[in-house]
C-alpha cells in the first residue's frame, strides 16, 4: 500500500496538502522530523497516519488542554476509539484507569505535566512507544512565542523512553527557533520540513493612525469588507465597547472572549461558525480549534505580542484558499498596552516575596506546597499564567534551598520580560517597515525565497475594491414564530406542527 | 416619566421590606444565598418568588442602581443601607404594576431554585441532540460541554426507548403545550434554543432581540422555566418527556447540611436544648434551624414549641402592627419570645 492510498484508507482524502508526505515519510522511515506548516494545513495528520502504519502507540505532547480536546473529538468523530487524554482534568479514578488499560490506546495524548510524574514515565515505558508527535513545539524555546518551561524535560522524556521517532510540529518556528528544538529535544539528526509562514492568499496592510480615529476606521472597513470577519482586541473591555458600537450603526457584531460564561462562548463561536452573524471582536481566546475556511478579513484593533502570534491570528483568513485581508490598525502608543499585558504576564517580586513568606509562616513542606497551591496561588494573587510559571519552579523544593528559588523566579521573570519587550518591538518594527511587508515575514523567519503577489501590502500597493462588500449579509427572519421554529428543529415534517 | 422594568423590579422589593432590612438583604435574595437570616426574610416580607432570581448580580450593580433611584426621587435613605420608596416611587410602582404583573405570574425561585439550571442544561441539549437525530446530523459540537450532562442526555434517550422521529415529536408536544398554557412570551425560550440548522441566542443576545432589559429578560426566562417544572412536576403524566429531565433530582427542598442535621434529631424527640448540648451549637443556633425547618416545611408542627393560644395572638398582633417588626409583636404579646415570634411569622409568613 503506497501512502496516497494510506490516505485514502484511513482519512478517504485524495491527495496530501503540502509538507503532510515529505513529513510523513521521514517519520516512516525511522527519522526524527521538524515540521513547520501552518495552521489549518492538517498538521496532526502527519502523526496520525503514520500511527495507523506504524506497530505500536503514538504519544501525542499537547500544551492546551482545549487543543487536545478537539483533536481527540475529532479523531472519536471519525470513529477511532483507541483514543485517550491524560491530562490534569482527568480526576484521580480516571486517571488510575486510563493508566492501567494504556496498552489498549493507540493514540495517547499528554499534557506536558503529566510527563512529571514516575508512575506515567513508567507505564509508557512499558509500552512500545512507536512515535512521539510534539504538538506547538516551539513551546520548548524560549524564543518561542510561547515558551513553557515544563516543555524543557521533554528532551529527557524521549531519551528515558527510548529515543523513539520524534515529530516536533509547530506553525510559527524562526531559524533560530528550529535550532532550539532540536537541541532541547536532543535530536542527534533530523529531517526538516518547513513550508513558508507567508500566506499569499493574504493581503497585508498597515495602518497608521490616530487613537480617535481607530474606532471609526474599525466601522468603516466592517461597513465595506466582505465578511466574515475577526477583529482582535487585547483588552476584553474594547472587544465588547467596539462590538455594541457596530452593532448600534446596523453591523452583525458580536464580542467574543475568556469572561464570558461557558454556555454563551459555545453558541456565539457556533453562530459564527454557522454564518449567523458577520463579525466577532475577540481576544485571542477566540479562534483555537475552530476551523471556518470562508474569513475574509482580520483586523487587528491591538497589535499582537510576538509577530509569531500575528501571523497566527491572520492565518485565520482565506483557509479556503480565496483572497483576503489583514488590516493592522496601529496608534503610536499602542505598544504600552503590549508592554503591560507582558509584565503582567509574569510573577512579580512583590508577589514572590509574599509567597515565600507565607511557606515559611505556614512550615510548609514541598508536599503541603503542592497539596495547598490553590491557597497560595490565591492569597499571593497569581494568575493562571503566572502561576504556572511558579508551580513549576516550586517542583525543586525538595532539592533548592528556598531563598534560591526565590532568585531563580525573579531571575527568570526578568529575563523573559526582556524577551517579550524585544518581542513587542520587533512587532512594531513590522509596523514601521517602509518596504514590503512580506519581506519583513520572510526575513524574520529566515526565508530566501520571494515570489510576486499581486496586493502584496499596503507597502506594494493593495487596492482595497478587490475586498469590496459583494454578497449581502445573513439576515435574520424578521417575523419570528416560535412555535414554527420549533416544529423545524424536532420534527422531520415542519410542515404539520398545527395538530 | 414611565419605571424602566428593572426600576420597578427593586422598588418592589423595597416596598416589600421597607426600612426594615437593608439593601444586602435583597443582594442574598438575589444571590439565592442558603442562610436561615437570607430564607427567612424571604418567607417574611413575601419575596420567595426573588430568590436566587440574578445570582451574577454583584453588590457594586445593586449600590449604583439605588443610588440612581435616589437620584431620581423614587427612594429615599432612611438609614445608612435603609430605604423606602417616596411619594412619587410608590405612585409610579403602583401604576407599572397595573401594566404588569410583579413578580411574574409563576415565578418561584425558592421553589424551584436547585432545579433551574440543571433544567436549562439538560433541556437545550437534549433539544439539540434529538433536532440533530430527527434531521440526521451526525456531526455538531453540542451546546453544553459538562461531562455528566453529556452522559446524562445519552442515558436520557435510551431510556425512552423512542424512534428519532418520535422522540422530537414527543418534546414538540410537550413544549409546545406548556409553552401555550403559558402567559410568557415563548420566543424567551424558544430563541435561546438550538436546532440542526439554527444556533440558539445567548440570554443577553435574546434580551436585546426582544428589546428587554436584561433583567426582565431574565425574570421572564425563569418565569416560563418555572411554568414548565411546575407543569412537570405537578401533572407528570401530562409531560413525561419534561418530567424525565428532572425526575432524578426532584427532592423536597433541601435543607442547608446544619439544618438537616438538628432535623433529624428533632425527629427522633430532642427538644432545642439538648440538640444544642449534643452539637455543641448555640441555642439561638438551633433555634434558627428549627425557624428554617418551619418555612420548608408545611406539615411542621409547632404545638410543641409554641402552645396553640399563644400562635394565635402572635398572629392577632402581627396583623395588627402594619411593620412585621418583631419588637412591636412583643410589645404586645408580653409573654412570648423572638424565638416564638419568628417561628409563628416564619409558619405564616405568606398569609400575612
């Protein structure tokens, strides 16, 4: 069996999309591989093909636990049942369970996290691991967009569990980058598959203006632009001011982000999804594993924090391989809003200090620390983020005297905030580029190639007309009959509901 | 000048309890919290249906809405956290009243509280689920996302032991009769709901379609959520698909886990004073229990705890004094005390 009919067999697609074969040919014949293809070009395809062709499991390291969510769903929603999720939201009897029927799995996802703990490094080793796919590997460098420590030990996972073929997948990875993961990963030789960040169905615009004239600008491009659209906001707040502001001139807007409750971020995703309303203005919860081919635009009203994370968030657009736009509205300034969301990111000494001081208050020890991380997280006032980084260093206790761990921490904030604010100028140094845009993309990734696209960048020249407002927007019935509403969503014939 | 829906709403609330309780009193009420001082009042001053009615309210949004109440000349302080409504409040309460029932007609939120939300969840998912089974859609990402409702909605429809077809034609049915003995608005319900081709709105979209304040909205929704386990709960035999969503859970309300424990021993003969010595609680403690036991449940007998001739004065005396002020009934029933006097109030709080 040839891999195209491989594919046809598993996954009934005709053909691979671009870098899935080269890829996955690698894998098949024993090498290591780096693969950087971006997002919405059917990445975990290259791990689970090869898992229906190799002998034995394939261990699947996933950061998020939403992320590892969908690609579970949606290989159960192709009728594969060998799949399971070991990660901290399993509580203590499932997690006892997944573990001792693990031979059973074929494909094992993990959080990073769990990788910690002896009992799971164990149970996988006995197992014949056949592939470790890393999901967003860059991750594991700290130049990364996304760096998480707890991915550092993955280079000493692999070795422990036998140097098996290793797949490290990322959309967003610079030369530098690369070079990282494979030396974390301790990867002796490798293959490299990397297909250009530049998307040339995307056309780039920079815009510069204003901070009073952001707002009305907004409305003027969701008022002419084809739908659907993204409009990125760094503040929760501005995504919902911007969001009713539209909506008071006629727009289809809605606001999308982490506050709002459970139930009512399903449905506002999965009205966009269905074409129910034209706009979402969304932080950057919105857009993980969901998977629109027809945007047409992104606007972003904040710039991202890493050009990575731009790239990614544009990289929304034109899935479906028609033209689209990116629009980046930018006010001078508007970097201190980046800087602070940065800083805020990270512990703070103050915080530090207080968590140090209530260990020692309390007499913890490294076992009551882990056992009362909610309260301590809690009276020092981490956030999520910031906790994480913490808990992972507060895992040492038992080795590091505790004034050192103190220093580490805040050694360790102050460095990655030079590297975020070095981020953050980068960014706005995209901005600033007087020349083409799409070189700047290729340059920072370390990208020779360059080909002609036509509505390159605002630099090139981009004639907006060709994004023009064509096919008039979803209208919402305007008598609403409930009762004939309900008779089409539960019975077969509508038609007959008056019984 | 006409009340806005939600200014009536608390100046309802704040006629109920004049200057008797403060505006914290109506946070607890809102917030649904379980403590005997929060039922109580409740039960008092005739606010039940209010119970847990908006438990995202935060203090800060009730403190500005009375301060612009007060702004607007409709509530006068009486005391710091104490209010009542002035001329013009009572004037203009009076005649949104006439325009519209407060609360909503089956608006029971003390009654229905612990069932509410699980309700909702396991109601717009099945809906979803059977719409997608009738029409044949194999593939969509279901509206709530909790495990155990997931679980539950599978085990719900296996149980019932229906074709595709006849399941979505049975919730048809049922809804669709409840929603028209209803004197709601059913697209309140209706549009929150999602189908195999129509997501459904989420409460603040839906409030805005329907061009009603939030809180109206939100009052109008539990009153037709209320309506149906009322139905379903008191003529299962009209409704069994909507009875099944909850017949799990339908328990006599339950007590707070304090409470129940003083109930059982009040059942086995222990009088207030030897619970209190066994739990080594307080007196006035186990006193508060046995309040809360009272305004649960109907049947309580409060013979031994307060002779029958002494009950009734209590209640002559509270009909006599407009203020359900304790102190003015015991002013005027020497011999009783404010444990006596609560527990009488708490028994007939809603007669009153």
């Amino acid at each position: 069996m040839n891999l195209e009919q491989a594919l046809n067999r598993y996954f009934q697609f005709p053909s691979f999309k671009p870098g899935q074969k080269e890829t996955i040919q690698s894998i098949l014949a024993g090498r290591h591989a780096i693969a950087m293809l971006p997002t919405g070009t059917g990445k975990s395809l290259c791990y689970q093909l090869p898992g229906y062709m190799l002998d034995g499991p394939v261990l699947i390291v996933s950061p998020l636990l939403s992320l590892m969510q969908d690609q579970v769903e949606q290989l159960k929603g192709r009728g594969e049942k060998r799949v399971v999720a070991l990660n901290s939201f399993l509580t203590p009897i499932e997690k006892r369970n997944a573990l001792s029927s693990l031979q059973n799995y074929k494909f094992i996802f993990i959080s990073p996290e769990m990788l910690g703990t002896r009992l799971v490094i164990n149970k996988l080793k006995s197992l014949r691991i056949s592939l470790i796919a890393i999901d967003e590997a860059h991750c594991i460098s700290q130049w990364g967009y996304d760096f998480r420590p707890d991915y550092l030990k993955l280079g000493e996972v692999r070795q422990v569990l036998g140097n098996p073929a290793t797949l490290a997948l990322t959309a967003t990875a610079t030369e530098e980058v690369r070079k990282d993961i494979a030396r974390l990963l301790k990867l002796d030789s490798w293959d490299e598959h990397v297909l250009s960040v530049d998307r040339p169905e995307i056309s780039m615009s920079v815009e510069i203006l204003g901070q009073q004239e952001k707002l009305q600008r907004a409305f003027e491009l969701v008022s002419n632009l084809q739908g659907p659209g993204i409009i990125y906001f760094s503040s929760r707040k501005m995504a919902e001011h911007v969001a009713a502001f539209l909506r008071d001139k006629g727009e289809q807007a809605m606001a999308y982000h982490g506050g709002l409750d459970q139930e009512s971020r399903i449905l506002i995703q999965q009205q966009f999804l269905n074409g129910q309303f034209n706009v979402v203005c969304a932080t950057s919860a919105f857009g993980m594993g969901i998977n629109k081919g027809d945007i047409r635009y992104v606007i972003h009203y904040h710039l991202s924090l890493q050009l990575e994370s731009y790239l990614q968030e544009i990289g929304r657009a034109g899935r479906d391989g028609n033209k689209s736009l990116a629009v980046l509205l930018y006010a001078p300034g508007d970097e201190q809003l980046s800087y602070q969301l940065a800083e805020a990111e990270l512990p703070e000494s103050a915080q530090v200090g207080r968590l140090f001081a209530l260990i020692r208050e309390k007499c913890f020890e490294p076992d009551d620390v882990e056992e009362n991380a909610e309260f301590l997280s809690a009276s020092c006032g981490f956030s999520e983020t910031q906790w994480r980084i913490v808990a992972n260093f507060l895992k040492s206790l038992r080795q590091e005297p505790a004034e050192r761990l103190k220093e580490q921490i805040e050694r360790f904030a102050e460095k990655r905030l030079l590297i975020k604010k070095s981020q953050i100028e980068n960014m706005v140094r995209y901005i600033l580029h007087d020349g083409c845009k799409r070189e700047y993309i290729h340059y920072h990734f370390g990208e020779k190639h360059c080909f002609e696209v036509t509505n390159c960048c605002s630099f090139c020249g981009l004639d907006f007309v060709n994004f023009r407002k064509h096919l008039a927007s979803p209208e919402l019935p305007i008598q609403y009959d409930w009762k004939k509403e309900l008779a089409s969503m539960l019975l077969a014939q509508a038609g007959d509901f008056n019984e | 000048m006409a009340l806005s829906y939600s200014e009536a709403l608390f100046l309802y609330c704040f006629k109920k309890i004049k200057d008797e309780r403060t505006i914290y009193s109506l946070f607890h009420l809102f917030q649904g919290k379980k403590s005997s001082q929060t039922i109580q009042d409740a039960h008092l001053y005739n606010l039940t249906p209010f119970f847990q009615a908006f438990p995202f309210l935060t203090r800060q949004e009730l403190e500005s809405k009375v301060i612009s109440l007060q702004n607007k000349g409709l509530l006068i302080q009486k005391a710091p956290e104490h209010f009542i409504l002035s001329d013009k409040g009572e004037r203009e309460l009076s005649l949104f009243v006439t325009r519209r029932p407060m609360p909503p007609r089956y608006l029971d939120g003390w009654k229905y509280h612990h069932l509410t939300s699980l309700f909702w969840q396991r109601l717009s998912l099945l809906v979803q689920v059977a719409s997608n089974l009738v029409h044949q859609k194999r593939q969509f990402i279901p509206v709530q996302n909790k495990q155990e409702t997931l679980d539950w909605v599978k085990d719900y429809i296996r149980r019932q032991n229906l074709s595709r077809e006849e399941l979505g034609h049975g919730i048809f049915k049922e809804l669709s009769h409840c929603l028209i003995q209803c004197e709601g608005e059913p697209a309140v319900l209706v549009r929150r709901l999602t189908g195999h081709d129509r997501i459904g709105l989420t409460s603040i979209q839906a409030a805005d379609e329907l061009e009603m304040e939030h809180v109206h909205y939100r009052l109008e929704f539990l009153n037709i959520v209320h309506f149906i386990l009322h139905k379903a709960v008191e003529t299962p035999g009209c409704f069994p698909l909507l009875d099944g969503i909850i017949r799990d859970i339908e328990k006599p309300v339950p007590f707070t886990l304090s409470t129940e424990k003083t109930y059982q021993l009040i059942k086995k003969g222990y009088t207030p004073g030897q619970i209190a010595q066994v739990r080594n609680l307080k007196l006035s403690t186990i006193e508060d229990h046995i309040v809360e036991i009272a305004l649960h449940l109907k049947d309580f007998d409060l013979e031994a705890y307060v002779p029958k001739s002494k009950q009734e004065r209590i209640l002559q005396a509270a009909q006599n004094t407009s203020a359900k002020k304790l102190k003015q009934i015991r002013d005027q029933v020497a011999d009783a005390n404010y444990f006596e006097i609560r527990l009488v109030m708490a028994k007939n709080g809603d007669k009153s």
